[in-house]
C-alpha cells in the first residue's frame, strides 16, 4: 500500500526506481591512514543497493575540511579509487549513488588540522556547546569541545570553492550519479548562512544575499564541473545545534531554493528537526518550498513508511530519506514492500568499529 513510496521518480537525468533515500549517515569506519572507503564499506553500501538513492556518508573534500576522525575523504588519489569501488558495487546491484561534500567550518579541532591550524570558518566564533571526535595525542580517541576557529579572510574563498569543485571532479571520476553539497547541520556553508555565525561585513556577510554567496558559488562549481542534473544540495533550515541559532532561516532556505530552482539543479534534500532539537518545519514553510523548487524534492527526519507515503502522496515532498532505519535494514526497501517489522538500530555502533553493528544486520 505504498504506491508512492515505492514508484520510480527522476533526480535530476538519474532515474530512481523508487522513492526510498538512504540518508548521509557518517559512520567512522574508513580505512587508515588515510581515511580511505575500503572493502568493509564496499560490502555496507552494496548491502543497502535496492534504495532508490544512496547518499553517502559525509566526505570532506580537504584535509581543512575535516571535523571527526577516521570519516572518509574525497581529496585523494587513494580516497578518489576507494570510492570507485563503493560506486562500482552499488552500480552492478542496480543501485544509484551520491556522495554528500563536507567541509565542517568551525566543527573541528586542531588536532585534526594540518600543523595544529586553527580550524576556519565565516567569523571567528567558536560553536558553542558543539563537539567534535579526535585521536588525542596519547592516540586514545576522545569526543572534545571544537577549537575556536579564525574567520576565513575573502581572498581565501576562492580557494574554498576550489575545494568543492575539485572533489566533485573526483566524485565524477569515481563514477557517482549526483553529488549533494551539505549545507546543513552547522558546518562550513551553514555557518555563512546563518546570522549568529556570521558577522562578516564584506560581500559576504551582512545582508540574506551575501550570507548566501558561498553556497551558490559553490553549488555553481559542482554544476560546472557534472552538470546541475546531478546535482543535489542538503539544507537543515531548523538546525539549532553546533551553535547555530538563525533568525532568518525559512527566508534563507527559500532564497536558496529559489536561486537553485533557477539553475535546475536535481534536487533539494531537507533535514529535517530531529533528535537534535527544533522547531519543525511549518506547514506554510513546507508549501512555498514545493511552491518554488520544481526539481526532486527530499525530506528527512523520524520518517516511518506509511508518514512518508502520506507527504509524497500529498504532493510536498517526491521522496523521503530513511537514516536510523537504513544503519539497521540494510533490505529496507524490501521491508517497506513486504510490510514486515523493521530491526532496531544500536546506538553504541554508530560511529567507529568494524562490522558489528555496521554490515551484521540481518536481512529478512
Ligand atoms: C546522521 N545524519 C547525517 N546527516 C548528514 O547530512 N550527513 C551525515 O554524515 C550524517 N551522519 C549521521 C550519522 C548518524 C549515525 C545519524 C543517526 C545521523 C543525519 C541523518 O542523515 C538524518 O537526517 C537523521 O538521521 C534523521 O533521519 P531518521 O534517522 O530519523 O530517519
């Protein structure tokens, strides 16, 4: 009884053959040194293949742009063929893939930074109550406060946009259908958009349009590198953690949407509030989005089947993102279609370790 749910549906030129999205989950299991997607992870995408999108875990496109220790990279020659081994698996099963680009901004540490460096971010203001995971010294893993990160200067912008489009250049090389820019939860492009973290009083800084500039720059070098039919962007407009608190965040999610819609980019992918706190997103909120993005729309956020068969079947979202249901039901497709009981996933293993609780989820 979910016809909606389980229909095909376009992203963009990538054709889906149905609405079940394998939300970005990071999960801390790359291959070291190196933070290098290995056979583990081949085995973990490859299991989860019948969704109609993956979206990978979080991968940071430079070494600055790095906020947890062992996630996987996308800046590499080794990172770039690790990867080409996840797409080649999903590939064969018929599955479809996307790789989600991840600069942190100010959610890291100098530990993980090359040299010890400050971590960047728009304004030099540390994220409040925000952590991060590193190896300390001692090599002991630990979760710490974020270091206070310095404002990136203008002419280093550039160079940041440079980041994002080499990576998208690698993602299309190792053979990705689309690639996502996050730019939600907080990190680097959130934290330019949002009115508590950036107090720049340059061009990009200051007024909704300028806060902005960073984003679509860089949504328009990921489109000059693959095409804007295969590209995605991850918006978290309700964000309140990782010291995020934007007092314009609807206008800013609608001015996005609108600038992208413009580009004909594939889709929109909105997390949603979830554990993390927030308001949730307003009716009226909900219907402008449809309203002004005519690409794929994607929402996420404590979605059970029958919920996101309801909000595709009333017309404002196209498909719906499963995370937590996806660490546990590698066969969540099949679940959803069968309308069998779901496995529960395990906290303790989110994030670290081999395969327990990684690719040991029973199937049906
Ligand atoms: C996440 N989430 C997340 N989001 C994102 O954009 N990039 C990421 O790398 C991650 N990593 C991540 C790890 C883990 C262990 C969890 C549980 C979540 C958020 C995720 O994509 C999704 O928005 C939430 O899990 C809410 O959806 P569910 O779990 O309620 O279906």
């Amino acid at each position: 009884m979910l016809k909606h749910l389980l229909s095909p549906v376009q992203a963009g030129s990538i054709s889906l053959k149905n609405r079940v999205v394998m939300a970005p989950l990071t999960r801390s299991r790359a291959g070291q040194p190196g933070d290098i997607p290995r056979a583990l992870n081949v085995e973990y995408y490859s299991q989860r293949a019948s969704a109609g999108l993956i979206v990978t875990e979080a991968s940071q496109i430079s070494r600055q742009g790095q906020g947890y220790a062992w996630t996987p990279g996308i800046y590499t020659d080794a990172q770039e063929a690790g990867w080409k081994n996840v797409v080649d698996a999903v590939h064969e099963k018929g599955g479809r893939i996307a790789i989600q680009l991840w600069h942190v901004g100010r959610i890291s540490h100098t530990l993980l930074q090359e040299n010890g460096a400050a971590p960047v971010s728009a304004s030099a203001i540390t994220a409040a109550n925000s952590q991060c995971f590193v190896v300390q010294e001692d090599g002991t893993p630990a979760n710490v406060q974020t270091s206070e990160p310095r404002a990136l200067s203008i002419e280093e912008l550039p160079g940041i946009v440079e980041q994002y489009r080499q990576a998208t250049r690698r993602a299309k090389r190792a053979g990705f259908d689309l690639v996502e820019v996050h730019a939600a939860n907080g990190y680097l492009l959130q934290q330019f958009m949002s009115t508590n973290s950036n107090v720049r009083t340059d061009a990009y800084g200051g007024s909704l349009e300028n806060r902005a500039r960073l984003t679509i720059e860089v949504v328009d070098a990921a489109i000059a590198e693959i095409g804007a039919d295969r590209v995605g962007v991850r918006l978290s407009p309700n964000f309140v953690a990782h010291g995020i608190a934007d007092t314009e965040a609807d206008a800013m999610a609608l001015y996005l949407a609108k600038a992208f819609n413009e580009r004909g980019i594939a889709y929109i992918h909105i997390a949603e509030p979830d554990w993390a706190g927030g308001p949730e997103l307003t009716q009226a909120f909900r219907e402008q989005l449809r309203a002004t993005f005519k690409g794929t729309l994607i929402c996420c956020g404590g979605y059970s089947a029958a919920e996101a068969e309801e909000l595709i079947a009333s017309g404002l979202s196209d498909s719906v993102a499963f995370g937590r249901s996806y660490i546990a039901n590698p066969d969540l497709v099949e679940r959803f279609a069968a309308g069998a009981s779901l496995n529960k996933a395990d906290r303790n293993t989110f994030y670290g370790g081999e395969e327990k609780g990684y690719t040991d989820y029973p199937f049906m």
